[in-house]
C-alpha cells in the first residue's frame, strides 16, 4: 500500500495534480506475460496509481504547513492500520526536487513535524548535492542536525531512467559490441544534452551552450574524444548548422531540439568499395549507435544499405529498438 503526496508552493488540486502527472506517466510492460494482457489493462494499472496521488500546497519553510501535510497523511494511513492485522507500519520518504538553497529548510521542516510515528522516514535528496566537497560537506553536516546518515540518500534522478538502466546491459550482454568497443573501430563518443527553454525563473533570462572534447587515457580508448555538448534555449534556428571537423570527429556547435542522447560514431570503412557511390562526404556514411535517453527513448543502429532499383545507390537506414512499441 502506498500514498504519493505532491507538495509544492503552487496552489494545486488533487485533480489537476492527477492530469499533470498522466501526460508523462508510462506503462511498462512486463514480458512475462502477453503484450495484449497489459495494453489492456495499463489503462487500468494507471488510473489505480493516479487514484493514489494527491497534493496539498505549502512553504517549505513553514512548520504550520508541514504539520497540515502531516494531518493528511495520517488520514490516508489510518484505515491502512485498522485492516492490518500483522503490526505493519507507516514509513515515510521525502523525495527533494527543490533548489539546493532551501535543502535544510524542507528537511527541518518534514524531520520536526511530519516524521513517521512508527515507521523510518528517509530523505532522497535530488542532485546537485553542493557545488564542490567543502559546500557538499557542508550541506552533509547541516541535514545531519535533523537527520541519520541512513537516513539521507543522495541521487541523480537521471540514473533511474529506463535508457540509463539499459547501458551496461547493452555493453556487456551482447557479444557483437565486445570487438567493437575501443578506438579501433570507434571514432567519437556524444554525450548530447539539449533543451529548448532557458533558464527564466531559476538565476537567468539567456540562452547558454558549452561543449568539451574529454579524453580517456589508456590503451582501449587512446585519442578517442569524448564530446559533451549541453545547452539551454536551443530552440532558435540561429543556433543550427556550424560544424568543427576534425581527424577523429566531427560535431555540430549548436543543436536546437530538444534532447538527450548518446550517439557512439564508428570510423569509414577501410577502401570502402562504394566510395565513389556515398560521394565526398564520408560522414553521410558512418555508422552511429544512437542511445536516445529523451524524448521518445529508443535504441537505433545507422547502417548503410542500397536503395532498392537497377541502379547501385547507398542510403542510411536504421535498426531500430523503440520503447514505445
């Protein structure tokens, strides 16, 4: 039995907290059973989890608010105790998406006056977790005045997603990948992270772009760069076509869609019988491994294949894992 409570400064109702949540809520579909079994019933499985979602506003700074959410929790977990027969208990965790700055006041607040009454109560405190180690540590002593060091998880939300789950298993449970993974076969490495609004109402009003060219030292990955490209108000058309070439890599300065995606880009062909056939620009036909964490997650392949006809013409298709389908 669970309970979700959203909590927030925003005026919300229950219901609009619901309609918020259905638009990215997703059924994951379990293999062993039908796909047919659960695309009928995801419908159902969604709308009993939305059931058990509610909201209730508050500042996190206020005690008085605390202990309303408090008044409600008790609602929801005291008919679940009067079923229970077997001395089951009432925990509580406090998930922290909330900006840094007010880190201590939310954890005074959720510790003193909405704690479990006879469960644990555990704190997930979302990323970033200080700027630096003294900042970190400092942080770290201020939630220990409230908390136990078992108490306080420390995250990246990123690390829960489906895609990133699926990394090492990609890697390292597939036997094609194995001779292919070092600088022998692979050119470059992106790590793409784009959005397409900025930073209004958290610090900034502009757009911002940074791109890094990283470097692994050791004999695997000798020369390979690994490129980092993060921005923000990427929308904007301007931002679009600028190219840096390079003997390992080429890579676009700006990208304006939104996305987060790693591609890996396999090095030419050795005399490559149909050179003559891609034309001059050999990166038209590269193979790329593309690993879409957002939007629409996806596994695809980029392979070279000849477009059907009596005439010897090459074009790119993908192999594709959607996780949609």
């Amino acid at each position: 039995h669970f309970t979700i409570f959203g909590y927030a400064r925003s005026k919300m109702s229950d219901a609009e907290l619901r309609t918020m949540v259905s638009k990215t809520l997703t059924c994951r579909i379990d293999q062993r059973v039908t796909v047919r079994y659960c695309r009928e019933n995801c419908g159902e499985k969604m709308d009993q989890f939305l059931e058990r979602c509610f909201y209730h506003p508050g500042q996190y700074d206020s005690q008085e608010n605390f202990l309303e959410l408090d008044k409600k929790l008790k609602e929801h977990e005291r008919p679940f105790f009067f079923q229970s027969l077997d001395g089951r208990v009432a925990n509580r965790l406090f998930y922290l998406s909330i900006p840094p700055n007010i880190f201590i006041d939310a954890v005074k607040c959720a510790s003193t006056s909405a704690s479990a009454a006879n469960g644990w109560t555990r704190v997930i405190v979302e990323k970033p977790f200080g700027r630096d180690s003294e900042s970190s540590a400092a942080l770290t002593r201020s939630l220990k005045q409230y908390l136990e060091e078992d108490q306080i998880f420390r995250i990246d939300h990123y690390l829960g997603k489906e895609l990133v789950e699926n990394l090492s298993v990609l890697r390292f449970s597939n036997l094609i990948f194995e001779p292919l993974w070092s600088r022998q076969y692979i050119r470059n490495v992106q790590f793409i992270f784009a959005e397409d609004f900025g930073t209004e109402g958290r610090g900034g009003l502009t757009p911002t772009f940074a791109a890094a060219a990283l470097f692994i030292d050791n004999a695997r990955w000798d020369g390979v760069p690994f490129l980092m490209k993060a921005g923000k108000a990427l929308h904007d058309r301007r931002f679009v076509n600028k190219k840096y070439y390079d003997a390992n890599f080429m890579f676009n300065a700006f990208v304006f869609s939104f996305r987060a995606e790693i591609r890996v880009q396999f090095r030419h062909v050795p005399g490559n019988l149909y050179n003559k056939n891609i034309g001059t620009d050999l990166d038209l036909a590269t193979n790329e491994l593309v690993i879409r964490v957002q939007p629409d997650e996806a596994i695809y392949l980029k392979i070279n294949n000849k477009v059907p006809g009596l005439g010897m013409r090459l074009d790119r298709s993908n192999l594709n894992l959607l996780y949609a389908a």
